[in-house]
C-alpha cells in the first residue's frame, strides 16, 4: 500500500513553496491597510509591491483600515493595482498546486482529535453494527422499502407512495430535520443552517423564503434536538446520526414530496412520528434482520480486513468485547460470515440487545445470560465469562464485573452519540469514531479538480480579506467581482461531495454541526476498522496543532498545510 509518510526532499519542496506564498501574504496583511500611490506609476505584473509608497496596518489604530479613502490615484491605476496583485495571488497559488497535489490524504490514516497512545490501550471495545459489520446499499434500499410499504399497508399511506424507489446519495448523515416544517437541512457548528441545503420533500426552499421562515439562518438552541439528537417536547429538530437513518431521511422527503405533489394537506409532525415509527418496526419487528441472514452475501461486505484486526489485537494478548444493540441471532450469523464460526473465542464478553444510549446511562438493568438458542436465562449474574452470551445490562455493571475502567479501555463505534458521547463525558474511555463517509470524501480531496479549487479558494479569500479596505468605487467595482468568484468557487466545492448538502464535515469553512460533535466525543476517527492495520500497538496519535485565530500562524501553517496533505505525522511504513 502507499506509504502513510512524506519523503524528506518532497517536504523540503512543499515547504519552499509554501514559504513563497505565505511570503506573499504577509506582505498583503503588513502593507495592504494603508497606503497611497503615484498616479505616475505604470504597474506591471510582480512590480506592483515596491512602487508602493506603503504603511504598515500594524503602525496605526484599526482606523487607518479606511485609508484607501485617502488613495489619490486614479481609478483606472487602482483597478489596474489591484489586478495585479490578483494575478500575482493567482500565479504564486499556481505554483504552490503541483506540490499540493503530490502530497494526497492516505484515506486509511487514522486521525486524532485528541492524544493517545494504543501503548496505553489494554482492553479494545466494539459496536456491532458499521463497526465490525459493514452493509452494502442494498440494505439502504430494503429498509426504505419495507417502511415504505408499511405506512401503505398499515397506516393508510396512499397507494401512489409505491412509485417512489430509495434514492442513493440524496442525502448525507447529520442532516437535521425540522419537525414542524418538514424541512431536511444542514446546520453549521455555530447553529447557522446552511443557505442552499434546505429540502422541502425533494426540492430546494429559495434562501430568501428559509430566512424569512427562520428570521435569518440562524437555529435557536432551544428548538435544536437534545443532546443525543433526538427531538422531545418543544425541539422540533432532530439530527439524524446514524448509518441507518440515510433510508428514513430519504423516505421522509418522499412522502413529504408526494403530498405536496398531490396537494394534499398534512400535519407534519404526524407524518414524522408516522414514518419514523414505520421505520423502527424494520428493525425492532425484526424483519430486517431476517432479510439479511437469509441473503448474508448480498447485505453484509465480507470483511476479511475486519478479522485481520481482531486477530492482530488477540495476538498481542488485549482484551476484547461487543456491546452492541443487535440481537444474537443476527449477529452471530453476520460475525459467522465475517470472521468464522469460532469468533467468540477472540471475545471476553460479548452483550446484545444493550440498548444503547440507555446502557451507559441507566443502572437498574441487570444483565441476563442467553443460551446458543436465544433463550433468556434468569440468573442473577455475578460473573461475565468468555463464551457466554449476555443481553441488556448497564455500564455500571459492567464496569463492577470487568474492572475495565478509564484510559485503558478504547471504544469503537460509528454512532457519534449513542456509541461515544457517554463514555468520554461520564466515563472516561478512550473512543474511536468509524466513519465510513470518510473514505469518499478523502478520495475527493485528493482530486486535482478539488486542491485547485481549494488552494485558489484560500488564497482569494485571504485577498479580499487584506482588500476590504479599499472602498473607492473602483476598488469596490474590482472586489465584487472577486466576491462573485468566490461564492462559484464556495458551490463547487460543496456540491463536489453531494449536491444537495455537500461535505459530512463543512458547511463551506466552518466545520458542520457533525463535526464540532466528532472532534468532541471521538479521541480519533477513521473509516474503518482496517485502518488499524496500518499502526502497530505502541503508536501514539498526535493531533495537529491548528493554530487557534488569535495565534501566529507562520510556522504552524506551514506545518498544518502539508499535514493536511499528508497523514497524521509519525507513522510508520507497513
Ligand atoms: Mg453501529
């Protein structure tokens, strides 16, 4: 596989590039706030700078910000100064791109929010469910179909729902959804929906009608679901978190779109409760479950990089255990088909149908043994023994029974909330996000189309922020047109990952209110489990140091640009 590290000579290159623009934009942000010209100057590309009779932003009061009033040039010369300066940008980014584009994200690093060291870790803990078991998008389609059918069948949905099919990629996970207004949207970290992201059934709501409906963009906290993403009395937005919850946003937008289609008046939040109750019934009546043990092959991606991992944290003696809110059955027919019929051996405690969140927050249910054959013993349970398998129970339990407490336990599991967020608030484990989602969106990010994108994106937003000051029309005239280009540039490169919503990650440079929750609630995060391959057991994550925007960001950025384009810093070659 590519090797997870730079070569010295590439980074030796980067940096000098790099130096050479963030030269550039230094002399922008030190000389761009003050300044004056000489009509007489005849400007020509990279001669702009020193013709300058130029004063330093940092020599004066933010008031001086204004003194491109004070320019006595001639409009034509500050438009033909200020293009300079553009092309010159421009060319220097150019420059900078092939260097970029060399230095890829290894879509199988593992990436740290916080430190930690699998050195520390002696006891590793699974979900289920997208965590060991990866689906394919048939199950998407079979669960959008079951639920579809039994809101006609059951609930009295109308016949003409049948038309609609599952649509792959509508949406992406962490969209939220306005209960009251059947609306799907995107919202940011700092609680601003996303402009352009807002769905009513399946088509766009105009940006003006949103900020006319929401007062500007702007999602009160008091209306936002609660702290696990679900909605109760008096939040009517609900965040979908889960893997699982792709079908149901996109049934929700059908049905909401076949009413509106047929002018049919609704309530909303009864097609909601509706849909998400016809939802539930796929998993809880079980139905899923059946349809892929009786077809495993097509439902569940063989994972022959899922068991390497569990066997190399066996050979290395670590503890291992499952929590996950499947039932046996189900799982044991999926582990079967992924690891062997002997994959309890590699296990020390194995817990379905835990009933996560509720598990790690609730202490009265007390954990029951179940025999091969699915039959619930009523024993009280003293000891969790390898080979056995156990249903319900708490955390508080567990943590009595294992002694497997603190930083020596290290959790994995996709579900940010339901998996992670209970056990590095309250508990103390060390977690991993499985983020599958990932492994696309790297791979985009590595494209040409996109660096370019981005690289010219940074450098014209970092001009017009040291451009602002120049308010004379002609100036005015230029950098609205650099506005213009910057908000094409901003759409692509939110539709390059989904067209309707964009990145999992960014609501254009903000991070989404999914990532502010993964960089919270996970210690690292990854796309799979298989990316544990590429570490051995002593290494330790290190997380960038993004300097914060108060902080000096000469060397800082010069590092973090090329880790962004690379892997997390000391990896070692497999
Ligand atoms: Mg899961």
């Amino acid at each position: 596989m590519q090797t997870l590290s730079l070569p010295l000579s590439n980074l030796l290159r980067n940096k000098e590039s790099f130096k050479r623009l963030i030269t550039h934009f230094k002399y922008l942000h030190t000389r761009s706030g003050t300044w004056s010209v000489n009509s007489s100057t005849s400007w020509t590309r990279r001669s702009w700078g020193p013709k300058c009779v130029l004063v330093s932003r940092r020599q004066g009061p933010l008031g001086q910000l204004t003194a491109g009033n004070m320019c006595t040039s001639s409009g034509d010369d500050k438009t033909s100064w200020l293009w300079s300066v553009y092309n010159e940008t421009k060319q220097r980014t150019l420059d900078l791109i092939p260097v970029i584009s060399s230095n890829f994200v290894n879509p199988d690093t593992i990436f740290a929010n916080n430190q930690m060291s699998l050195q520390d870790i002696e006891i590793y803990g699974f979900d289920y469910d997208y965590t060991l078991a990866f689906y394919s998008s048939h199950l998407h389609t079979l669960i959008f179909n079951i639920a579809r059918d039994i809101l006609i069948e059951e609930h009295r949905y109308p016949e003409g729902l049948r038309e609609y099919d599952y649509i792959p990629n509508f949406v992406i996970r962490g969209l939220h959804y306005d209960v009251q207004k059947a609306l799907l949207m995107k919202i940011d970290a700092f609680h601003y929906i996303q402009l352009g992201t807002v769905y009513r059934g399946l088509n766009p709501v105009p940006e003006k009608e949103v900020i006319a409906m929401y007062e500007g963009s702007h999602v009160p906290l008091e209306i936002m679901s609660d702290f696990y993403g679900k909605s109760s009395h008096g939040h009517t937005m609900k965040q979908f978190m889960d893997i699982f919850s792709l079908p149901e946003m996109t049934l929700l937008s059908c049905v909401n779109d076949y009413f509106l289609k047929h002018n049919i008046d609704y309530e909303p939040v009864h097609l909601y409760k509706d849909v998400k109750e016809a939802i539930g019934d796929v998993h809880v009546r079980g139905i899923m479950y059946r349809a892929v043990e009786a077809d495993i092959e097509k439902y569940i991606c063989y994972g022959e990089q899922t068991h390497a991992v569990l066997q190399k944290l066996s050979k290395m003696g670590k503890k291992m255990f499952l929590i996950t809110n499947s039932p046996f059955d189900f799982v044991d027919r999926g582990m079967n088909y992924i690891v062997g019929k002997d994959w309890q051996d590699l296990f020390d405690v194995v817990i379905v149908q835990a009933d996560k969140p509720g598990f790690f927050n609730d202490r009265r249910k007390p954990f029951r043994r179940v025999t091969d054959k699915g039959v619930l013993l009523w024993d009280r349970i003293h000891h969790l023994e390898k080979g056995q398998i156990y249903k319900q129970g708490n955390l508080y339990e567990f943590l009595r029974l294992t002694g497997w407490r603190g930083s020596k336990v290290l959790y994995f599991g996709d579900h940010i909330y339901s998996d992670l967020a209970d056990l590095t608030l309250k508990h103390g484990w060390r977690t991993g996000a499985i983020i599958p989602e990932l492994r696309k969106e790297i791979k985009i990010m590595n494209t040409e189309e996109y660096v370019h994108t981005m690289t010219w994106l940074q450098a014209l937003t970092g001009l017009l922020e040291q451009m602002q000051v120049h308010q004379d029309p002609a100036s005015q005239t230029v950098i609205q047109q650099w506005i213009s280009e910057r908000e094409d540039m901003r759409l692509r490169t939110k539709d390059i990952f989904n067209g309707k919503f964009g990145s999992l990650f960014r609501t254009y440079h903000n991070p989404t209110y999914f990532s502010r929750r993964l960089s919270r609630f996970a210690d690292i995060y990854m796309a799979s489990l298989s990316c544990l391959l590429n570490y051995d057991l002593q290494h330790t994550f290190y997380p960038r140091r993004t300097p914060l925007q108060h902080e000096s960001p000469i060397w800082p950025e010069e590092t973090s640009f090329q880790s962004h384009r690379t892997t997390a810093g000391s990896q070692r070659e497999t």
